[in-house]
C-alpha cells in the first residue's frame, strides 16, 4: 500500500525529469532553486529558469506542506477538524516566442488525519495565437493518455477544465483548455493505488507534450505587434491566476511561500485600455474562437 511519503518521493523524481527535459528544450538557461520551509509545516523546492532562448520566464515547484488545516480551506472544501497534508507538483511555462503556447500542468495529493484523500490536477494549454492542429494534437495526446486508465476520464476531465478555466468576467477561455480532475478518491470504484497510476501518466506526460509544441514554432519570425498581443494575454492569465485559481487560493490560505505561488505569473504582462483586435486579424480570430469551448478530437 502506497502512503504518503511514497507519492511526495514521487513527485520529488517527476520534477527532477521535468526540468532536465526543459533545460534540454531550452538550451541556454538552467533553473535556479530555492529551498524553503513552511512555519505550519512541511516545505519545497522551488525552481525557475529564467531569460532563456524558449522559456523567458518558468517555474517547476515541487511542495509537502503539513499541519493543522486553515479554517478558511475548512470552510470552502467542508471538511472536518484535523490535520492535513498536501503534496504535488505545479508548472507553469511562459514562452520566449508569441507563437509558442504559455502551458500550465498541476498534479496534487491531498491527505486528511481522518483517513480522507484524494488526487488531483490536470493539464491545459494558452496560446496567443489558436491554431487547429495545436489545439487538436495536444488534446489528442491527453485522450491517449486518459484512455489507458478509463474511457471516461477524457470527456469528464475535459469538459471540467472547460469549465474552471473561465474567465468570468471577460467572458471567455483562458485558452483551449485540456483535463481538469478533483477529489478523486475511492468513490472512484478504483484503489489509490490505481489512481495513482493515472496521475503519474499525466504527470509524465507533460514534458514530451511540450517539448512537441514548442518545437514546431519556437523559431517562428514574430514582430512588435505580436508582442504587445502576447502581452495582452498573458494579463488574461494573470486575471484568472489571482481571481480565481484554486491553487493560488490553496496556497496564500494556507501560509504558503508567496513567491512560490506567485510564480506561476509572467515576467512582464500588458492591460491595453479597451483594446480592439484589427478586423479580419489573426488577433480577433483568436478572441472569437476564446468565446466558446470546442470538442477538438473529433
């Protein structure tokens, strides 16, 4: 029987593959990392690279925080009086070129004194410009990747991170989505151990999704215009980030290394007052394809 100890080690390994995968990509910048310690408990690793020839700003966090739970996250997940314990691994990748895709991955445990747990996480991806056959060939690589568990999982996970990742007030996507997953336990009808098999693929499969993608347009000539664009979007990241992402929430609720949570924002972002994409224009292209989810395997 796994425990919790094993799942944190594991984590621990998945970032280590993930960041040699991305030094790789990248070819010029290494991550730099800081190891910090919760006062409540526990503690990570948190690494970013930074400036590099593919990645201009990305962090790879790795975090086991443990301790008496916050009333607030008591509150909001109705959960009982007792101790918790979380673990996992958070990415988020900020691209140098506005072509290549900002992509975010998280893969959770989470772990209660009265014997609750459950996993969580997922994958999605935001890119500047939307492309069809991006868009199709990383959902394709997350069916894969379900399907070896439970036929089930893709469309259920799919339609709940088209769901989460909204931008309520803008009335769009943040970007095409992926797999958003929660609370998956033994009401699952499957083992931890089973469920756990399930997250380790997803986790797995982030680095080869990525290395794909940015590949194909890493080297794609781009402009002033296209940087400004790049700009306006990733302040819709950062408008989702801090008004609605669990995980920011989880993590200032709970005393957690601010600097480490917040680095899932960019380096540099933009807010243009009632900005107008050009008619006919790649940019309105994507602003109309934002305002509605899309079934992109069929």
């Amino acid at each position: 029987m796994i425990d919790k100890q094993d799942i944190a080690d594991w984590f621990k390994g998945l970032q280590d593959r993930i960041c040699n995968s991305l030094e790789e990509l990248d070819g010029k910048s290494k991550f730099q990392q800081d190891l910090w310690e919760r006062p409540g408990g526990g503690g990570g690793r948190t690494r970013i690279l930074s400036n590099g020839d593919v990645i201009e700003k990305g962090g790879v966090n790795f975090s086991a925080v443990f301790g008496k739970t916050p009333d607030k996250i008591k509150e909001a997940m109705n959960l009982p009086e007792s101790d918790f314990f979380a673990t996992g691994v958070s990415i988020v990748l900020h691209p140098k070129n506005p072509f290549v895709p900002i992509i975010h991955m998280n893969v959770r445990y989470f772990e209660m004194s009265d014997s609750t747990w459950w996993f969580g996480g997922g994958i999605d991806l935001t890119p500047h410009y939307i492309e069809d056959f991006e868009a199709a060939l990383f959902h394709r690589e997350l069916k894969m990747a379900c399907d070896k568990h439970d036929p089930t999982y893709y469309p259920e996970f799919k339609k709940w991170a088209d769901d989460y990742f909204y931008i309520k007030h803008r009335k769009e996507t943040r970007g095409i989505g992926g797999i958003f997953f929660d609370h998956l336990n033994h009401k699952r009808g499957k083992s931890k151990e089973e469920l756990f098999d399930f997250v380790k693929e997803i986790g797995d499969t982030f680095a080869p999704i990525y290395t794909k993608l940015a590949k194909r347009k890493k080297n794609t000539v781009f402009g002033e215009k296209e940087k400004q664009w790049q700009l306006l979007r990733r302040g819709r990241y950062v408008e989702f980030n801090l008004v609605y992402d669990r995980g920011t929430k989880f993590g200032l609720d709970t005393d957690g290394r601010v600097e480490s949570i917040l680095m899932s924002l960019p380096e540099t972002a933009g807010w243009t007052y009632n900005y107008q994409a050009e008619q006919g224009s790649e940019e309105e292209k994507t602003l109309e394809m934002l305002k509605n989810t899309r079934e992109w395997t069929s």
